[in-house]
C-alpha cells in the first residue's frame, strides 16, 4: 500500500481509532506485509494507517483515572473484560484540525473526524479500544464537555446532516482528501439524553473502511464512539453495546457525583 493511501486513511476516521489497533487481540497477525485494499482476516494492518504492533511493544500510555472530570468519565484499563483501553497519543501521520466538506450540509459529518466532533467543544478526553473478543474490531472513544446548548445543537446538526447526506461527501484536512459514501442511519440502543447513529463508507486512493459511529449527550457531555474492523476493513463493523453502556455509566457516575 502506498504511503500517500496510507496517510489519507488516516485523515478519514478519528486518529485514536488506530491507536486500539495496537489493543485488539494477540489473535490477530502482526506481519507487517502490505495490506490487502479489500480488507482480510490476515493482516492486522488492513486498514491503512494501523500500527500492526502489539500495545506493550509500542508502549501504549495507560489512560489516567484521576485529573479533570471528564478525564474521570473516559474509559480506563480494566472497565472492560475482553477489551484493552490505551490512552495512546494521536497518529503522527494524522493531520492535526477539522475536516472540510464539500457540501456545506454535511460539514458536521465531517467535523466529527476530526480532532473534536465540532469547535464548540471546550475539551476532549480520547481513548483507543481493542477487542480481544472480536478478532480487529477496533474501537475510539472521546467524551467531549460542551455548555449544554451547544451539546444539543450538535445532536440536531448531525441528524439533520445525516438526513440529508445520504449520497455521501468529500472531506478534505490539510491536502488530504477522503470521500464518505453510503451515509445511512442506524439504529442503537443508548443510555444519554439522546442520541444519533450511523454507518457508511470511508474511501481514498482506492481503499475504503466500514464505518460505524454513535454520538451520545448526556447532559453538556457528549460522547463519541467509532468502530471498524481493522483485519477486514470491508467488513460491517458496529459499536459493541457493552462499550457504550459503560462509557455512559461512568459519565453519569461522574456527574452524579459532582
């Protein structure tokens, strides 16, 4: 796989989904072959952009369980059997800002990829999730803090987006470009205030990904979930319903405790 396909993957799905590549299970290969375009259950680099190595040969950081209340509500190593939670740093091949649509519509589809699911976020908690369940399913967190009018109006933006661009879109974040095709809504299941869900399809220089993503409120906190599988990345891929049902649980723990 080329570097230049390599690099604009990355630019097409939050960079911390990659980070939990390192996080999935022992079961998957770590060959460091080229990848195939379409997506296989051999290599662990299916999607360009994966770190093939394991969490403790990359020395993936462990997420933080004090700090900021938001930092209290993400994710930590341990909340969930069957899955390693990292608090890895952002790809370096990923461009650092918010995508731009070609479509002014569909912008908020586009804000969401990138390093926070809009501007109006005051700050951003991220965490990478591995499956060791499910052989490269790979799994990115954030829990965001808004002012709650914001948090709101964010929801509305993205159901509305989501309506109305179902043909797909392009994005574009520094000179990379990707394009988002098969914009569907789906259902699922959520313990917040509200919610939106949906899937489509991610593709550059010839490589795509099935991608499934969730956005909860809760409260003036919103989290976002994406999932694909990185050994096959033409494979459905969805949110497992145990990782957002403990994500939410901790948030409304957190702000029940003040």
């Amino acid at each position: 796989m080329r570097m230049k396909a390599r690099a604009t993957m990355v630019a097409l799905v939050p960079a911390l989904l990659f980070a939990a590549v390192g996080c999935s299970s022992t079961n998957t290969p770590a060959t460091g072959r080229t990848p195939d375009p379409k997506g296989s259950a051999g290599s662990a680099s299916a999607v360009p952009g994966a770190p093939a190595p394991s969490a403790a040969a990359t020395g993936a950081a462990a997420p933080k369980t004090g700090g900021s209340r938001l930092e209290r509500s993400a994710l930590a190593q341990g909340d969930l059997p069957g899955y390693q939670v990292s608090a890895q740093g952002k790809n370096p091949n990923a461009p650092d800002g918010q995508p731009k649509a070609d479509k002014k519509a569909c912008q908020p589809l586009a804000d969401i990829m990138g390093d926070k699911p809009d501007l109006s976020a005051r700050e951003t908690v991220s965490r990478g999730i591995g499956s060791q369940k499910q052989v490269g399913l790979a799994v990115s967190a954030s829990v965001n803090s808004y002012a709650e009018s914001d948090a709101k109006a964010l929801i509305a933006r993205l159901k509305a987006a989501v309506a109305a661009c179902g043909t797909g879109f392009s994005a574009t974040i520094g000179k990379q470009t990707g394009a988002y095709r098969e914009v569907r809504p789906a259902d699922y299941r959520t313990g917040g205030d509200e919610s939106v869900s949906w899937t489509m399809t991610a593709a550059a220089e010839g490589v795509s990904a099935q991608v499934h993503l969730v956005v909860v409120r809760a409260g003036d906190t919103v989290v976002r979930l994406t999932a694909l599988n990185v050994a096959a990345a033409q494979q459905k891929a969805q949110v497992p319903q145990e990782v957002a049902d403990k994500q939410l649980e901790k948030i409304h723990r957190v702000q029940r405790a003040g």
